[in-house]
C-alpha cells in the first residue's frame, strides 16, 4: 500500500483521470499482491504517461503555430501519423522523451516546465522517475508475453517491484499541484460603457477522484476557448487546449460524462478511452465529429511539417 497522506494528495490534488485510476487501485478489490492489483499498477502508470504525453504533444503544436520555421527532432515525427493512429505504451514513452527534450535548451518555454527536470537530469540522463516508466514496460511485456506460468510469489515480488516505479512516477509528479485541469462550459462576455470588456468563465474543475466536478465562475480580460478541456497554471491566465486529445463528453458508449484521452484512429473517426465510467468513445458517433476533425487535421500536419 501507499504512504496515506501521499495517497491524499493525489486523489485530492492530481488531475482526474491520473487521481480516479489511482483511488481505483486503493479499492479492497486490488488489496491483495497479485495479478489483478499488478494490472491496476500498470493502469495507473499508462494513464499518467497517457495524459502527459497528450500534454507534451498539444504543447508543441501550440509552439508550431507560433514558429513558422521551427522544427521538431526525427525521434518524435518518423511515422508519426502511423504511430499515432494507434498508440502504445511504447509510443507515448517514446512522445513524451522526445517531446520534453525538444525544450532541453529552454526548458523554460515548455508550457509545464517542470517536466524537463522531471524527465531528465542536469547532465541530460533520464531521471530515475523517466526510468521507472521503462521499467514498467518491462514488467508489462512480462505479463503480455510470458515465457512461463509465474507463480503466486513472482506475481507478488512484480506488483512490489512495480508499485516501487510508480511511486518514483507519482512522486516526482507534485507539480502538478500548480496547475488545474479544467472544462470551459461557459462564457459570457461582460461590457459597460465606457469599460473594457470582460469575460465571465464558467469551469468545472476535473481535478482529484469525485466524478462531481467542483464549478466555480472566474473572470478574465480575455475569452479561453470554449467548450474545451483546458490545462491552466493556477497562478496566472497561461491555459493549454487539450483538445483534440483529451476531451469532456457524455457521448461515450455508457451516455455518462467522463474524460476520455485519444487512442487512435478507426475508419473515419478517433477513438478514446473513457478516465471512469463512460466506456468507448467513437467519434464517428458524437456531436464533436467534426471538430475533432478538423483539429487533428491540423495536428497531423503540424508533426508531418515540422520534422528535420
């Protein structure tokens, strides 16, 4: 089991769908060392890996549309389209690396820029926090591949070993404290004469384990994007779009409103796994088809173009 007051923070302070897979594993159901609560480490692991790498992503294709000439290393756009029409652990570990060290000269200008040393040390070398991920690789092709029938023990010395990893993960992860995962459900604009106008955003904060997102109201000088699942630096207005990566809908396979992170492309459409309760989602099935695809269009080709 995990440290309480470690376990507190996360459920309560870490974005939803890292803090809702996190409290999963934290159920009397994946109390006992075994293969099942192995499976739930891994799921902890891939969800967090999946949503920063969504996060590293969006953040360079903002960068890109700022930088007409800039450009990204082979390590992250070599058959990007490809390998992002259906993502792997590996894939993700591999975005996230090459995504982070694209800002190794200033890291500064990352939009989180507190993963660089997340990721990698003064000298450059993955951390130990970056070196846990690939270390749960490993134990998840030992379970997806097996050479042999594992006993209870083995299975019991993985999860240990595995749970070690995740907490170096989880851990360096604090600063996400910073920041606030949000979802814009509302804007009005306010204007007086003679004033300038302002503009009155209402959010529903995603952000730790109840599924009954905390709204609040706040007022800018500046509009966000509507209707947009947004990661916001608490201190100031900086807001990243993660859209169309990770999306806020009721429009999954259950009709219940979740958060689902972008998985791959099927047919036409883009499919998504639901963060709790709201199962598939297939965009071909919802009201955000064709904004979806537009906004991945332009993703896809920002990666294709900016490769050297």
């Amino acid at each position: 089991m995990f440290d309480e007051d470690f376990s507190f923070i996360i459920e309560q302070k870490y974005p939803y769908p890292i803090a809702v897979a996190f409290r999963r594993l934290e159920t009397d159901e994946y109390m006992e060392k075994g293969a099942k609560r192995l499976k739930g480490v891994l799921e902890v692991a891939e969800r967090t890996l999946h949503l920063l790498a969504h996060v590293v992503l969006i953040g360079l294709f903002e960068d890109s549309r700022k930088a007409a000439n800039g450009e990204l290393p082979k390590g992250l756009t070599a058959d990007f389209e490809k390998k992002f029409g259906a993502l792997s652990f590996g894939s993700l570990i591999q975005y996230l690396r090459e995504g982070i060290r694209t800002y190794k000269e200033h890291p500064e200008k990352c939009f989180v820029p507190e993963l660089y040393p997340f990721y990698f040390d003064a000298s450059g070398k993955p951390t130990e926090a970056a070196q846990a991920f690939d270390a749960l690789v490993a134990v998840r092709n030992k379970l997806a591949h097996p050479t042999q029938q594992y006993t209870a023990k083995e299975l019991a010395d993985f999860c240990g070993e595995a749970e070690g990893e995740l907490t170096k993960i989880l851990e360096g992860l604090g600063f996400l404290t910073k920041y606030e995962l949000l979802n814009v459900n509302q804007i009005e604009v306010i204007k007086k004469r003679s004033k300038e106008a302002s503009f009155k955003h209402r959010f529903s904060k995603i952000v730790g384990v109840s599924e009954n997102f905390k709204a609040r109201e706040d007022s800018f000088p500046v509009f966000m994007d509507s209707h947009a699942m947004v990661l916001k630096k608490k201190e100031t207005f900086d807001y990243l779009d993660l859209s169309p990566l990770v999306i806020y809908s009721a429009e999954g396979e259950k009709q219940v409103p979740d958060v689902f992170l972008y998985l791959g492309q099927k047919g036409a459409g883009y499919i998504y796994s639901a963060c709790n309760n709201g199962g598939a989602f297939d965009s071909r099935q919802s009201s955000l088809q064709n904004d979806l695809q537009e906004e991945m269009k332009a993703l896809l080709q920002a990666f294709a173009s900016k490769g050297n």
